[in-house]
C-alpha cells in the first residue's frame, strides 16, 4: 500500500487482529505475524472506524469533524498507511456497526509497532520461551 | 487401571488411565501443583490410553511447539507429538483424551506426553480465567516483583538471591496472574519447588549438595528442590504485583545493575513471557489481562553478570528501584 496512494475500497479489522482496550488507548496484537501495535486514543478511535468498515476518505472526513488541523493530515495518512501496509485492516465484512466516538480532545494520532515480534514457535504450551544454554 | 483427582491451581482434573505407566506419567506431572487453592475448582475430565497407531500430524493453526502441534476444531483441540502421542479436547464436556502410541518392550513413556499434559493444565488455567506467566515472583514490604526471562536466563537464581535477603517468593518460573473486579491484580503461586543447578551452592552455600538428588530432566544438570527446604518459611501462596523485573545476561562478570523499561517494554515482557494461541477467541482475553496489569507495574530490566552473585550486596541496585514503589 506504500505508494502514496491510500486505498480507496472500504477496509475493516482484520479477525486475527485482538484489541486490548486501556482506557483510552489500545494495544493491536496481529495473531498472524505476532507483532502488537500501541496506539493513542486517536489513534484508537481510527481503528473504530476502520472496526466498523470504512473507506481512508471517510476517516479523514471523521476526523476533521473530530477537531483534526489541516497540519495533521499526513499523521492520519500515516496512520492509515501503516494499518493497510501492515494489514491490520483489509478489504472486507466489518465485525461490528456502530457510531465512533472521540474521548476527550482531539490530538494526533499515533501508532508505534514494537521492535520484535511475540515468539512463533513455543517450547511448550507454558512456556513461550526458547532455552538459553546452560 | 487408575483413577485420581488432582487440584491443580484453580482446577480440578479427574484422571482415569487404565495403563499404570501412562497413570505414572500423568501423576507425576500433575502431582507438581502442590499449592493449595480454595475452591471453586474447574473440573476436567482426563483419560489416558494406549493407542494403536501414531496419530496423523496436526498443523498447528492454534499453537505450535517444538515437540507438539495444536489445531483448533469444532468440538475443541486437537494436538499431536513428535512420538505420535495425541490429545483431543471436547469442550463442551471440558473433556480430554490422550492417546500414546505402542511402544517397545520396557521402553518409557515418551517424554513428550508431558506437552499434552501440559496443554491440558494451560488450556484449562485459561479457561478458569486466569493467564499462566513464565515467571517468578518475590515479595517484600507491599512490593511483588515479577521476575522473567527465557528458560535457563536466571528467574531461580535470582528469585533464590533474593529470598537468602528475607524477601518471600510465590515460586521460580510457574504463576497465574488475573485482574480482579476492582481491577487490581492478582499473581498466585502453583509450585514452590525449584530447579537449582548444583553451581549455585558457590553462591548460596546453604544449598548443600545439590548433585545427590536426580536430575529432574534427562538435559538438565539441575534438581528439583522445594523452596521451604532450604528456606524455611520463605514461600506465599498470593500477591499484588507492582513490578516486571526482566533479565538479561551481562558481560560485566562481577555487575548487576537496573535499567528502568518504559510503559511499551512493560508490556513486551509480559506478552513474551504467556504462550497466546493463535486464535482470537483464547487470545483476546489474554492480551487484555496482561495489557492492564502491564499498566499497573513500574519496569526494570536487571543485568546480570555471570559472577555477580558473588558479590554480598549484589542485590542493592534492584532493592533500591523497587523500595520506591513499595
């Protein structure tokens, strides 16, 4: 999706995308490729959208009613970017209908991707971790 | 034919094994979980048998591990060893079976059986609502102190250093942690036995002669000793953690030294130190309990040099970090 140009069909949340919820922010653990994502409470509200389908025009239309400066739109361009790069959001059925609301006031939005992704391969259905030698 | 309740933790697993070694196996895993939990208890039902033939590889959708490969069905789990050894859930019924494959006259039964056992204690652990943590804990004074790192990063060294400094310990490498209704979380131990390398007693002199007792695994030089043994009432059954404190091994032979994790790490730590299936279902529960415990916890990683419990007071860098919160 990387090629300056956003995607134009309606996307929403991949189903092996779990969301952690914490107060206003939330953490995106991608089942697939074992990265998590934090994002802030924009950024969250964005992925709402997203969780009950929308097109990148209609978040960037959201946003601007949710008090977005014109100085922000290429953090919400960003942002998009990185959830259909990374397809968090694709093309398909939304998992959920609804109106999206922002907590509080508006600030830009921010996704951070950790370093290193969770383990793949597990020892054992207990412990997640690889041995280091003895 | 043998049939046995065993509490484990939050869970009760009715075992029915119609083959005393694969009932010996199966006692002697789940005869680990030693600490006692009030009830209610998750009751389980688990049968173990000889089967026929190696059961047919799984792919691993749900889980994959070294030894063992999980799909996920409609009725449950389905999960298959690297010796054939095969496990099915039916969930509805909370159910299990596993099947062991023949084997040669005299010869053990596979180690890898202990996988599906535990997959059985994993899956039902979730299932009671609480999330497994490879990790140790110390407490002290209202701070509870998990401690993680990968299998052989030090978690019982540690947890040993600090107990021999008056801090108390839920166990070494085996908790559940949950967060209750008003929020708070909750670590509680399973096992107060440990896995010591006869090394340590360079350290920690007071623990004898480690190399008379059995290995507890054939590819470990460790022993299994219980906490209690060689410090008398040191062991607790429950806590409110208020700190990761993560391991990683030092160059600095003689050094221990605290480095503070930020909010992300935190929850990196945890993430890495549960097994989360690769199914949202399981999943989601998981990654919300440990993202708001991750809240609730000041971060450390402590590095530790090869030599540095050496050192009398090698342990004040980290005392110090976690005697201000606590």
């Amino acid at each position: 999706m990387s090629n300056g140009q956003l995607p134009q069909e309606p996307l929403s949340l991949r189903p092996d995308v779990v969301v952690a919820v914490l107060e206003n922010e939330a953490v995106l653990l991608d089942l697939e490729t074992k990265y998590f994502y934090s994002v802030n409470a924009t950024g969250w509200a964005i992925v709402q959208l997203f969780e009950n389908g929308a097109t990148a025009e209609q978040v960037r239309t959201q946003c601007r009613e949710w008090g977005a400066p014109p100085t922000d739109a290429d953090a919400i361009a960003a942002m998009i970017d990185v959830l259909a790069r990374d397809r968090l959001v694709v093309a398909g059925q939304p998992a959920s209908q609804g109106n999206v609301a922002l907590k509080g006031a508006w600030s830009t939005p921010v996704i951070e991707k950790h370093k290193e992704p969770l383990q793949r391969v597990m020892i054992s259905a207990f412990d997640p971790t690889m041995p280091l030698a003895e | 034919m043998s049939d046995h309740v065993f509490h484990c933790g939050p869970v009760s697993i009715a075992v029915h094994a119609p083959s005393a070694p694969l009932y010996r196996k199966v006692a002697e895993q789940l005869g680990l979980y030693t600490v006692p939990w009030e009830p209610p208890y998750l009751a389980i039902h688990l049968l173990v048998r000889d089967i026929t033939e190696p059961a047919e590889d799984r792919a691993g959708d749900y889980l994959q591990c070294v030894r063992m490969r999980v799909d996920a069905t409609a009725a449950g789990l389905r999960a298959t060893c690297e010796s054939g050894a095969a496990a099915a859930y039916t969930a509805a019924s909370r159910s299990w079976c596993i099947g062991v494959p023949p084997r040669a006259d005299g010869a053990a039964v596979p180690d890898d059986v202990e996988d599906l056992i535990g997959l059985v204690l994993a899956t039902a652990w979730r299932e009671a609502g609480w999330v497994p943590l490879h990790a140790g804990a110390v407490v002290r004074k209202g701070c509870c102190a998990l401690l993680t790192a990968p299998s052989g990063g030090g978690k019982t060294t540690l947890t040993a250093a600090f107990v021999r400094r008056g801090w108390q310990t839920l166990g070494d490498d085996k908790l559940l942690v949950r967060v209750g209704a008003d929020a708070v979380p909750e670590a509680r131990a399973l096992v107060h036995h440990c896995n010591l390398h006869p090394l340590t007693r360079r350290w920690f002199p007071e623990v004898g002669d480690l190399e008379r007792l059995p290995r507890y695994s054939a590819s470990t030089e460790k022993r299994k000793v219980h906490i209690d043994d060689i410090w008398p009432a040191r062991t607790l059954t429950r806590g409110r953690p208020t700190h990761v404190v993560h391991i990683a091994a030092s160059a600095d032979a003689r050094r221990l030294s605290a480095t503070r994790l930020d909010a992300t790490e935190i929850l990196a730590t945890l993430l890495r130190s549960t097994v989360i299936p690769n199914q949202p279902a399981p999943a989601r529960p998981l990654l919300v309990t440990l993202a708001a415990v991750a809240k609730q916890l000041d971060g450390w990683r402590v590095d530790v040099g090869p030599d540095a419990y050496a050192e009398p007071d090698c342990l004040e860098p980290i005392e110090a970090v976690l005697r201000g919160r606590g």
